[in-house]
C-alpha cells in the first residue's frame, strides 16, 4: 500500500496539482549554505565493468590474488576430475550405478546426522573437545552430501552441477574461516570477485582445448553414442525402431573398446569407435535413441557449466557489494527475489525445447539462486544489522513481507510440518537431560518454536491466504499455461502451416503472434521466436537456403515484436493511462516504476534503457511505457538489441527443426551439427535473458540510490496519491472487517478451502510434474504423439491439479464476495474527488 505524507516537522517542496494523472513537477527551496555531499561519489570504472562484461574487482597484491584463485580453483578441479569426461567422469558414473543400491542408506545416513545436529543443539557445545567434534561432524556431512549426489546424478545428472554451485559458497566461507579469520566477510566476498572471473575463464579455456584437441572429445554422435553405454542409458526406440536388433533383443549396434599394447590404463577410454549392423536404417542417425538421456552430455559439458558458475558468482560478489553504509544490507534480499523471478520467466520461455533440458536447467538455476543466498547470509553481519534490517524491511518492504509469508504458507506446509516434529523432539531431549537441573524447559516445543508460532498467530492470516492463493495462481501461469499449453498450441500451429506457402505462413504467425503478446499477457516472446524458428524456415528453406531462412525468420521476429510494442503502448498503453485506477495499479508514484520512467526519458540510448526494454518481461515492458506516455521512436530504438534474444531463438528453433529432417539416401543425417547446435543455442538464449534481466533490476535499483535528486524533481501523479489514499483507507477497513476472528465460520472455511486447493494444486505440479502432463515439445503432433486426441496431452495428476487450482479459485471468488459485501454494510464511502489527504 502507497502511503505518503509529511512526517511532524518535516519540510516539503512546494507542488503544483496537475490534471489528468500529469506528474507534478516539484519546486524546491534552495538552501546553497548546505555542504555538498560526496556519499554518492561513485569511483571511475573501466569500460569493460560499466557493459558488466567484466565485475568491479579490488585491487591486491599479486600473492593474495594467487592465494585466493588457488582456493576458488580447488573445488571446481575436484568436481571436474571426478564427473566430467576431462576427468574420470564415465568411471565415476559406471562405479556409481554398481554401488547404487546404497543410494537409500546414504539418504538415512545423512537424515541421521543432520537429525542428530539439530536435537542435540550442536551450534551450543562449548567445549574444546566438542568443537572438534562438531567439526568432525560438519566434514563428514559435507562429504557425504557430495557423495549422495554421486549416486543421484545416475538417474538425475544435472544433480551434480546444482550441489557444485550449492557448494562453492560453502567452500569459500569455509576457507574464509581457515586463511582469513579476522579478516571480515565483506572485504573477503568483494576480494573473491576476480579469482573466481579467473578461474572460471581458465576453466572454460581447458575444456575448449581439450575438445579441439582430439576428435573423440567433441560432441558427435559416436560420442554420444559411446559415452550414453558407458553410462548405462536405456535406449528409446519409438522414434527410431529400426535401431532395435529384435534377434539378439538389443541394439542393431555396439561400442568396440581396443587396448594399446603397452598403454595405460587410460588408454582403453580413448581407443573406442562403433560398430554398426547390416540392417537397414542402422547408422549414426541411431544416437537419437539416447536423446531422453543426458548423462552423456552433462558429463561432457560439466567444465563448461562450472566455468558458468565461477563467472556467474563472480558478478554476484561484485554485486551483492554494499556501495555505501547507509544503504544497508536488507537491498540484498530484493535482488535475491528478482533473480528468482527472472529465473521462472526464463525457464517458462524455453520450455518448448524438451522437458529433459527445461528441467536441467530450471534446476541449475534455481540452485544458482541459491548459491545467491547464500553468499548474501555470509555478508549480512546479524548481529550488527539485525535491528537496522528488520525496520527497515518492515517500512520499505512491507507488502514483500507479507508476500514471502504467503510463499511460504504455499510451498512449506510440508516442511513446516517436519519442523514442529523436529522441535517437539528436541525439546523432549532438552527436558531428559535437564532432569537434575532446576530450569526444566517447558512446553511442548523449543522456545524459539514457540516465539515463532506466537508471532503467526498475530499474522493477518485473511491477507497472507488471500496473497498466497495469489502467488499459486502466478505459479500455474507460470509452469502450466506459458511451459505446457502454450508449446502444444504453437505445436499445433507448426503441424498445420507445415504445407503451406511462405507468404501464407508469415501472415498467420504475424497475426497468431500479435494476438499472443497483445492479448496473453504471461506470454513471453521466446516460444513464439522458437515457434518461428520453425515454421518460416521450414517453408523458406526452398526459396532463400539455410542462411536465407534463418535471415528472414530473425527479421520477421524483429518487426513483430517492434510492431507488437507499438501497439501494446499506443493502443492499449496510452488508451489506459487516461484511468486513476489503471495507473495506480501499476504503482506509478512507487520508487522502482519512477526510477524506470527517469531511465527511459533518457535522450541519449543507454545501456539502462536497452536493459530495461530488451530485458523486461514483453507485455508489461511496453504497456508500461505507454502509461507513462513515454515518445515511441525512442522506445523502437532501444528495444533493437533485442536481436540478441531473438537470434538464439529463431537458431535453437531452427536446429529443432533440421534434427528432425528425415536422412539422406546414405542414411546420414542432412544436418549433423543440428543437436549441438541446439544445445548450445539453448544455452545462449538463457544467457542472454539473464544477462538482460539481471542489467535491468541492476540498473533500475542503481538508479534509485544514485539519482535521487533527480527523482525528487520528477515529481508524483497527484490524482493517483490521492487514490492511494482511499485505497490505504478501504484497505484499513477491510482489515478490519476481515480479521481472522470476526469474519463469520462459512468464511473462514472457504478461504480455508481455497488456500488447501491451491497447495494441492501447486504441490502435484511441483512434485509430480511429470504424471501432469505428457513429454511434449514444439516439433510434435497430435496425431502422432497423442495418438490424435488432444486431451491425452493432461494426464490424471494433471486434472487433479488443474481442478483443485479451479476450486480454489471458485472459493476465494466467494469468500471475495462476502468480504466486500461486509465492508459495504459496515459504511465505507468513496472519498470526495480532490479531497486533501495529504
């Protein structure tokens, strides 16, 4: 809620009032006796750290460089050496589904210990001895976490990459602690940036050359094939029953090992070929049977992926750095929050490529953001910022509070449960061994339990279910109605213009990709680019080549997306900037929004305006620039780079598509290079997504601490203040018609009902996501793949889901109903028009 106002004996620049929703500019006195202040000094960066292709790096001596790349280099080798192929990643792999069957003790194992480290109250043992042990402890855990995820990684491969990137924080504090005890966490973080930027180009440049150096270590089909046995991967005949010898009931080909006479051991490993049948159809082509397995990639890219993430940590230790100490630490958690948000959107975006890779590298991701926190507890002192962070969250960030209990209410019911047992049980070990003593703990759970549930108790628990729903809903938009629905509708549009001509064709996906971004906000522009990536080529192929298509595909998606955003900020922008209400759902008057419009309104083209327009989600970006009545040819310009979102796209569409072109009379692929070249185009489309996204929040919250002055003269929308303040006031009395003990027992079971469904819901797509619905991409059919009815697409789960989230959202409609019928009844009236509230 947007509130506003002088505080007692606070000074305020005189305002003009304005019509229309017009900002009013702000008049100031001018107090030139005042000392000038240097606070927002920003020191002079190189070129190369203001396009951030590299982060802000501390100076230090030559030794203390060495000494900290050798520490960010450790890990990452270890890691390297034991699962990629540039080590002994296939020995590691056959070793691990020898020994699998102790995948479950292993899990016990390490439930055991973590059990025991919480009921024992471990971070309380005080003596020498016990410290040690502690330690002891810690070390065994972390070994034995990293060897569970060993045994994980033989049916989830990606596993691996996601406990490194989960692990490198750890590792780093940990050397922290051992080498620079008295050193403090912030001076060690800011150090850690340009080791770790080293570190991860030396590694990226290894594996570079070592796939350059030899035939067999590119990605080829041989080696897909022979690294996939080696794995143990099982074969997928449907698309390619001819690679199935059905006398010997196995493959129609095998991997021959040769042995140099007098070799190494290793040698063995780097002498092998395939050998295939005689049957028809039994070539190279057959690789595509492992296509549902990526142990043999992911053991291939694996340096590569850990060189991402030293590069990707080093930006966010440059990032996470407090500029000043008046800015405080709390800031941290909102990046944190953006990249995760931007994170979903991305992995929503590419979703049409295959659910095997989608999953991958929505995991990898969120196991970065995760990294992102946990470099970000490590430079929070608590101790020292615990007062100054909790005021200044509860005041700044109030409605993002309310939100993340509601998050949590929506996805942690399960581990909330597993807590209260945990804290039960300790506290029952707690009261044995203080038999003897004379403070007996009391109650049933730990105090620190009890705080915590006394403070839920105070909760507005009618807004945190209200919001909570609300979050579910965005979720479901998310992974269900943009990841799933939307790639079997672009599929389906792909099946029925596959004959038609280029010119029909372009005329149906510019009118099918006009309506998606103009009428299904969620909607981001990357399916529709992959979409096309597809199609056009498919039917320009013919006519202009290879090259040619590709051309005239990428400048198709330029122009329907310059036109798209012309119109959604013209037509429908504009068109609603004239409504107080429209404005004020958008939070015009709020920091973020105005420190957008100042970027914006930039005459000059800035890497913060490309960011912000290149970079923000497709639909809100554009319509928001025409709520602010933002000139359109410079928004044109600056929405140009986004070239570099579409041509990944349009290339891992068009790899998509030449993959799946039937073989030439030889039996060989017409496109070899097609599976990796969609691989990589993969990658690059998230990259730059991140890149974009990431530059925008970077800029847009560098904008509000560094041009506050200019914000200031910017002025608010009076109109939309005032509104803010009826809102403030329903508000109020809502709550206070809504509050959990006065609304009627009808009402609290259907709100109940509707927070139950939602978690049902969320929790059967989140758990369950492959019994929702079928493996489905963009290069798919109906006929083919769902056997011609197109609601075999949602399986059982998926009803379920999809069910319990429509129940959910009949409830919170009722319960809606009754709430502001209540607040009727109680009297609550419009505010005059042009009433001063301020």
């Amino acid at each position: 809620m947007y509130t506003s106002g002088p505080l007692e004996g606070e000074h305020l620049p005189t305002r003009h009032l304005s019509t229309k929703g017009e900002t009013a500019p702000l008049v100031h006195d001018k107090t030139p006796e005042d000392p000038p202040k240097n606070d927002d000094v920003q020191p002079t960066k190189s070129l190369l750290e203001a396009v951030y292709l590299v982060p802000h790096m501390e100076p230090m001596c030559a030794t203390k460089f060495f000494k900290l790349s050798v520490i960010c280099a450790i890990l990452p080798a270890i890691f390297i050496l034991a699962l990629s192929n540039l080590g002994f990643g296939e020995e590691v792999i056959i070793w691990s589904r020898q020994y699998q069957s102790y995948h479950s003790l292993m899990e016990r194992y390490i439930i055991g210990i973590l059990a025991f480290l919480y009921l024992f109250d471990v971070e309380k043992w005080k003596s020498s001895f016990a410290s040690c042990f502690r330690f002891l402890l810690f070390s065994i855990l972390f070994l034995s976490v990293g060897l569970l995820a060993v045994f994980i990684s033989v049916d989830h491969p990606h596993f691996s990459l996601c406990i490194f990137s989960v692990y490198m924080p750890i590792w780093l504090y940990g050397c922290k602690y051992l080498f620079y005890p008295r050193k403090s966490t912030n001076d060690y973080v800011i150090w850690l940036s340009g080791p770790l930027f080293l570190v991860g180009w030396l590694i990226i440049l290894v594996w570079v050359f070592w796939t350059a150096a030899d035939d067999e270590n590119r990605w080829s089909r041989m080696t897909k094939i022979i690294y996939s046995e080696e794995a143990g991967c099982k074969p997928d005949y449907y698309m390619q029953p001819q690679c199935f010898d059905a006398t010997n009931n196995q493959t129609c080909f095998h991997t021959v090992t040769e042995i140099k006479e007098g070799g190494t051991w290793r040698d063995k490993y780097r002498n092998r070929y395939v050998e295939y049948g005689d049957a028809s159809g039994c070539d190279d082509t057959c690789a595509k049977i492992y296509d549902t397995c990526f142990h043999s990639f992911t053991a291939w890219v694996w340096p590569m992926m850990a060189g991402t993430t030293m590069l990707f940590l080093s930006f966010v230790s440059a990032f996470l750095r407090p500029q000043h100490e008046s800015i405080g630490q709390p800031a941290t958690f909102m990046k944190i929050w953006i990249i995760l948000f931007f994170a979903m959107w991305i992995a929503a975006g590419i979703s049409g490529v295959g659910t095997g890779l989608t999953e991958a590298l929505t995991t990898f991701i969120l196991s970065l953001v995760i990294s992102v926190f946990a470099l970000a507890i490590g430079i929070i002192d608590l101790e020292k910022y615990k007062e100054e962070a909790w005021e200044k969250l509860t005041s700044d960030y109030e409605n993002v509070l309310e939100m993340m209990k509601s998050v949590l209410i929506l996805f942690g019911p399960i581990p909330l449960v597993f807590y209260l047992l945990l804290s039960f049980v300790n506290q029952t070990i707690r009261k044995m061994l203080a038999c003897c003593s004379r403070s007996k703990p009391r109650g049933c759970f730990t105090e620190a339990t009890s705080t915590q549930l006394n403070q839920m108790k105070s909760w507005n628990w009618v807004k945190i279910i209200t919001n909570a729903v609300f979050c579910g809903a965005i979720y479901m938009a998310l992974m269900v109605l943009i990841t799933q629905f939307t790639t079997l509708f672009l599929s389906c549009l792909i099946d029925f213009t596959k004959e038609m001509s280029l010119l029909m064709v372009t005329i149906i996906m510019f009118m099918v990709g006009l309506l998606l971004f103009v009428l299904v906000p969620p909607i981001p522009g990357v399916p529709i680019y992959l979409a096309s990536g597809i199609v056009l080529v498919n039917s320009g192929l013919p006519i202009f080549g290879l090259f040619g298509a590709i051309s005239f595909t990428v400048a198709f998606a330029i122009l329907l997306k310059l036109f798209t955003t012309v119109v959604q900020q013209k037509l429908i922008g504009e068109k609603m900037s004239d409504s107080v209400a429209i404005r004020q759902a958008v939070a015009i008057n709020s920091g973020p929004i105005r420190a957008a419009k100042l970027v914006l309104n930039d005459k000059q083209l800035t890497l913060a305006k490309v960011a912000f327009l290149s970079g923000g989600p497709d639909w809100p970006t554009s319509v928001l620039c025409g709520i602010m009545r933002i000139d359109t040819l410079p928004i044109i310009i600056g929405t140009l780079p986004v070239i570099f979102i579409i041509l990944p796209s349009v290339l891992t569409g068009t790899c998509l598509y030449l993959k799946s072109l039937p073989e030439m009379d030889d039996g060989k692929a017409q496109y070899p290079w097609a599976e990796a070249g969609e691989t990589i185009s993969v990658m690059a489309c998230a990259a730059v997504q991140v890149c974009f996204m990431a530059g925008a929040a970077i800029f847009i919250e560098r904008t509000m601490s560094e041009r506050k002055e200019e914000l200031e003269q910017l002025g608010i929308d009076v109109d939309v203040h005032i509104a803010d303040k009826t809102v403030g006031h329903k508000a109020m009395i809502f709550d206070q018609c809504t509050s959990w003990d006065k609304i009627s027992c009808c009402s609290k079971f259907m709100l109940s009902l509707a927070l139950l469904f939602m978690i049902l819901s969320v929790h059967i797509n989140f758990i369950f996501g492959d019994r929702c619905f079928m493996e489905y991409v963009l290069t798919y059919t109906i006929k083919d793949n769902l056997d011609g009815n197109i609601l075999n697409f949602v399986k059982p789960y998926g009803w379920i889901a999809m069910g319990s989230f429509c129940l959910s959202y009949l409830c919170i409609s009722v319960f809606n109903y009754s709430a502001n019928k209540a607040v009727i009844l109680f009297g609550f009236r419009e505010l005059p028009e042009g009433s001063n509230l301020t």
